[in-house]
C-alpha cells in the first residue's frame, strides 16, 4: 500500500470555493480504481492550509490517478490558490491496529 501525505497552502479567502471543489475532487478520486482512501481536510490551526491523506492499492493505482488528476490539477490549483504543495509517499508494507 501507497500513502501520500502532505500540506496545500491556499487562499484563506477562497475558503467556501475551495471546500466545493474539494468535495468534488475527493468524490472523483475516492471512486477511482485502487483508490483505498482520498481526504482533504482543512488544518484547524494554520488557516489557509489543506492536509492531503491518500491511501492507494500500489503504483500502478497511484500513476493512473496522477494521469487522470493531471488534466484537472491546473484549473483546481487556479481555484483554490495554491501557494505551495508539500507531498511525500511512503511505502507500507504492513499494518497493524493500535488497540
């Protein structure tokens, strides 16, 4: 499993803008094959900051994506402001629960 992780910084007056696409972007991404999980969730501290959380089946889940996101991710970045984009990957290879 694939984990992307990572900081959007954005236009704190586009707030309500943003949360639409947002939404729709998630709804696309969650429903892409090999998607496990996609959320963008706005920092309740640091304003003006998105928190990316994706989880992906492997590489080849995550490359698609990046090929179907591509075409989109200019006009979502017009929309939301982006500043700056911090994203790392890590590589999993096992999961355990904590309790």
């Amino acid at each position: 499993m694939l984990v992307i992780t990572g900081n959007i910084s954005v236009d704190p007056s586009k707030r309500d803008e943003i949360t639409t696409a947002a939404i729709e972007m998630m709804k696309a991404t969650r429903a892409e094959p090999g998607c496990i999980d996609y959320a963008l969730t706005w920092d309740l501290v640091e304003e003006g900051v998105i928190r990316v959380i994706e989880q992906w089946e492997d590489q080849a889940a995550l490359d698609a994506h990046f090929a179907f996101i591509a075409s989109q991710m200019d006009i979502f970045a017009r929309t939301m402001g982006v500043t700056k984009m911090e994203l790392k990957k890590f590589e999993i290879s096992s999961i355990s629960p904590i309790r």
